[in-house]
C-alpha cells in the first residue's frame, strides 16, 4: 500500500478560496472604517483603515505567491516560482514591522497631546473590524504551522483584529470617562504583542529566503534516517533547503560499499527517500560514491 508523503501540505482550493474571502471582506471593511473615519474627523479610524488597506495588499500579494507556487517549471524557471511565497512571507514580515513601529509613533505622539473622540462611534465601528478580523483569521489559523505565507497572513488578521479590540476597549473607557489617553496608551501594548509574534515571523522567513535549514529539520535527523538504511556507510555534503513555504529539497553524497550491484543501489535510494519523505522532505537529489573512492569536494558536512 503507498503511503501518504503530504501530510503537511495545505489543500489548494481551500486556501485559494481563504485568501479571496479574506481580501473581498476586509476591502469592505476598510470602505467602512475611512467612510466613518473622514465623516467624524477620527484620526484613530483612519490610521486603522490605512493599515487595513496594506493588510489588503498584503493578503492579495499572498494570494498571488500561493497561485505562482503551483505553476509549472519552464526553461528559465526551473524550479517554477515557488520561491516567491518566501519573499512574499518576508515582505509581509516587513510590513508588520513597519505597521508597529507607525501604530507606536503614532501612540506615543497622542499620548502628549490626546485629542477627543467620539468613543461610541469609534467602539462600534471596530467592534466590525474585530468581527470581520477575527473570522479572516480563523480561517487561516488551522494551516499557520504548514505554510509561512499563510502564518504571515493569519498574524496580519489576527494583529487587526487586535488594534480593532484596542480602539473598542478605548471608545468605551472614552465614552464614560474622557480619558483620551487611553487609546494611545492601549495601542503601545498591542503594537508590543504584534512584534512578539511577527519577530519569529520575520526571522524564519528571512532563513528561508537565503536557503537556511527549516526550523522544522536539522541536518542530524537526516544523518540518523540514513544510519538506518542498511548499506549506506556514511552520508555526507547534505544540503537541506525550502523551496516554498510548503516544499523542502535535499542533496547529499551517499557513500556505498565498492561491490553493491545496482539492484542494491536503487533499493537503498528508494528506502532512503522513503523515509526523507515523511520527514516532509519532497525533493531529493542523491550521489553515490563508491567506498574505495575519496569524494572530491571538501569541506564535508
């Protein structure tokens, strides 16, 4: 009986369908937040509809990596452009990054000098944003640990529906008691929590993106799979990569005995993929070396 190798990987369709829904809902509600935003003159509701809109952006730039990741390779291309859900994942890294640090200096700049606003109106127009946030970020949050470009999708929702919570908490507390200090103050502690989550974020697609091991695997691992299979005699110049947010690929030098027939050969390659394959490990690219030959290339690994 095959066995299943793609356990981890996340059905097609079902995030394509994610991301659209997740766009459509929040380019709504950014109509919403800067419709109600210009008509009350609320400063607040229009720094949030602008960092909504990137997220829009960014949700649509995910989009467009996921589709790219699944065409095929050509002449040029030989990987196809799976490449690009990485650099996807690390723009929206940056993204974030530079979102905390407006919603801090923002925070910080009406922390002196608060002005009024209108907390009903701005405590029921987030109270949306924490709807229509939230529910975008529950759809993405069952795939966050499969995919970098969908984790990086879910920490923009779940950071917005954050800052919506945020202006909520702060038009009530402003509402009943005109501390317009509030929401500046709030706002410097969500921005805190949004750079502890994007910081991994951002570290991990940026290993990715210059060929890093994948925080899920380590080159020992792979050492201990091969000490496994019967008739390899050492196993060196691993390289161990991501192609995608989704797909990894491995090369190594297999050093077998001098008289192994080639019905041996082909036995310990497929035994040796076979189990580099459950270790979500898809593409890999095997040398045979002979053991009464040196391997040329130095540097062992």
């Amino acid at each position: 009986m095959a066995h299943e190798h793609h356990h981890h990987a996340v059905e097609p369709q079902k995030a394509n369908g994610r991301f659209i829904t997740g766009i459509v809902l929040n380019f709504l509600f950014v109509l919403v937040e800067a419709i109600v935003g210009f008509y009350i003159h609320s400063l607040s509701l229009l720094s949030d509809a602008g960092h909504n809109l990137a997220d829009v952006v960014a949700l649509s730039l995910s989009l467009l990596a996921y589709r790219l990741m699944k065409m095929r390779s050509n002449e040029n291309f030989t990987y196809g452009y799976r490449k690009t859900s990485i650099l996807v994942a690390l723009f929206n890294g940056m993204v974030l990054m530079v979102s905390i640090g407006a919603i801090a200096f923002e925070a910080i700049h009406k922390l002196s000098d608060p002005e009024p606003l209108p907390g009903t109106t701005i405590a029921w127009v987030a109270g949306v944003g924490i709807i229509v946030n939230g529910f975008t970020a529950l759809m993405f949050f069952r795939d966050k640990k499969k995919d970098l470009n969908i984790k990086s999708a879910y920490l923009h929702m779940i950071s917005d529906a954050l800052i919506s919570l945020t202006l909520v908490i702060g038009g009530i507390i402003i509402k009943f008691t005109n501390w317009f200090w509030i929401d500046p103050a709030l706002s410097i502690i969500v921005a805190l929590a949004i750079l502890f989550g994007t910081w991994n974020l951002l570290k991990e697609s940026l290993r990715l993106s210059l060929d890093g091991v994948p925080a899920d695997l380590n080159l020992q691992e792979v050492k201990n799979a091969a000490a496994t299979i019967k008739g390899i005699q050492e196993i060196h110049h691993i390289h161990l990569w991501a192609m995608s947010t989704t797909e990894n690929a491995l090369t190594a030098h297999i050093v077998i005995d001098a008289n192994a027939s080639m019905d041996k050969v082909e036995k310990i390659k497929h035994d040796l993929k076979h189990s580099l394959e459950h270790m979500n490990i898809q593409h890999i690219t095997l040398e045979f070396e002979s053991s009464d030959k040196n391997c040329e290339a130095p540097n062992k690994v």
